[in-house]
C-alpha cells in the first residue's frame, strides 16, 4: 500500500501537519502558476531530493507511486503538443505540426501533473491523520466532526487500495482475465469498480455504526490522548515557504 501513512523520524516527519500543509500549497501554487518546462522540472527535482533526504522514501520508491501517472502524463504530452499550433515548427508532417511553444506548454503541463501528486505523495506519507485533526480542530478550530471525517477519507484510501488488489486476484484465481475489445474491457472493468464502490459502501456503514456506538458527536469538545509539540521549526519552515514563494511569484 503506497498510499498510506508511514512513520518515522525524518525532518519532514518531525513537522507539524498544518507546516507541511503550508508548503504543500506553495509548491502547489507555483506549479499551477508557471507554464514553462524548465520551470515545472526544477520543482520536481526539488520534491524528488526532499522527498529523499527530508522523509526517507527512496527513489525507487517515488518512481513505483508515480508510475502509473505514465500511462497518464504520456497521452497528455502527445494530445497537447498537438493541439497548440502557433509559434515556430520545428517538425512537420502534412496537416499535423510540432512548435517549439507547444513542446515546452505541453511538457509543462505534463510535468505539472507529477508536481501536484509528488507534492501530496509526501504530505501523506509523513503526516498521522490523527495529528492532522488535532491540528484542524485545535489549531484552525475547525469543529471536530469535520475533521474526523477527512481523517477516515485518509484511512480509506489504503484500505480500498488492498481491496481492490484482493478482489483483483480472486478474479484472477477464477480465472476471469480482462478480456479481448473495448466492449468487453468496459464491462469487465466496470464490474471490478462496483465491486470496489460496495466494498467501500460497506466499510463506511461499519464505521458509521462504530462511531454511533461510541457516542461520537455528542459532545461539543473533544480530548486528545496526545498533544502535538509546538515547535518554532514549523512556523520557521511555514514563513519562508510563503516568502519564498512570494518572491518567485514575482520574479519569474
């Protein structure tokens, strides 16, 4: 399961949730802002070395997350070239024509998908889901309600993760392989995603039920059994991400 919290005592481990939310948003806001190929590079190699050094996931690691944004990214670069045609051709052929703009537009914007997902990528792998409540509830004074429940949409996402691979292999040990043509791949496909959807629909009524036992909700406040560490490295980490972003903003 890539898509889950996973502890540790790296940095970015050790920042605060709302911190690290911060800088989520300043990467997101200059990716979403520049439209150059170079510029969209230089973010992501700045996530893969934090992501590296700052959080501890390897290379190998991002590539397997990131991979299948490559059946993905690949389709998006070619219909995008394709489909800006003003600026100076570099190539040709009959009605169809590549310009150095639509290359550098359509790597940006290609790029740009793997910033947004790397970005978030690490914002859930170092971050507890419970510290990020105590975070939205105490901090930002977000009722708790609330925040308990972006906390489960979090924990969900690995669970129907390793749903999806069981059902996928019970397909497969009945020997029910995707099969041949369009046709049939839509409805083969779309049979494994009700299965996933009732699969889920199936754990949020447990949960609901669960949290009705518990008297969840009852109560105007809630206590925590841990507090989160205010730590200036935080609000330190917090500033210059928004200054630095304030001066790229405007400098680039």
């Amino acid at each position: 399961m890539l898509f889950q919290y996973n502890g540790g005592s790296s940095p970015l481990h050790r920042l605060g949730p709302l911190s690290k939310l911060i800088l989520v948003g300043c990467f997101s806001l200059l990716s979403m802002a520049w439209d150059s190929t170079l510029h969209e590079a230089a973010l992501l190699v700045v996530l893969i070395a934090a992501a590296w050094f700052g959080a501890g996931l390897t290379l190998a690691r991002q590539l397997r997350a990131m991979s299948f944004l490559i059946g993905l990214g690949i389709p998006y670069f070619i219909l995008s070239i394709l489909a800006i045609r003003e600026g100076h051709i570099v190539a040709a052929w009959g009605p169809i024509w590549i310009t150095a703009e639509g290359l550098d537009i359509a790597g940006a914007l290609t790029l740009r998908i793997f910033v947004l997902f790397l970005a978030s990528y690490i914002y859930l792998s170092t971050t507890d889901p419970r510290d990020f409540v105590q975070a939205l509830n105490l901090r930002l004074r977000v009722p708790y309600r609330f925040a308990f429940g972006i906390s489960v949409a979090l924990t969900f996402l690995p669970l129907l993760e390793e749903e999806g691979r069981t059902i996928m292999a019970a397909r497969r040990v009945r020997g029910q392989e995707p099969p041949r043509g369009v046709r049939n791949q839509l409805t083969w496909w779309g049979g494994y995603v009700a299965a996933v959807l009732v699969n889920a629909v199936r754990r949020v009524q447990q949960t609901a039920l669960a949290m009705e036992g518990k008297g969840f909700g009852a109560y105007a406040d809630r206590t925590y059994l841990r507090m989160l560490d205010r730590r200036r490295s935080g609000y330190v980490c917090a500033v210059v991400a928004v200054l630095g972003t304030a001066v790229l903003w405007w400098s680039l």
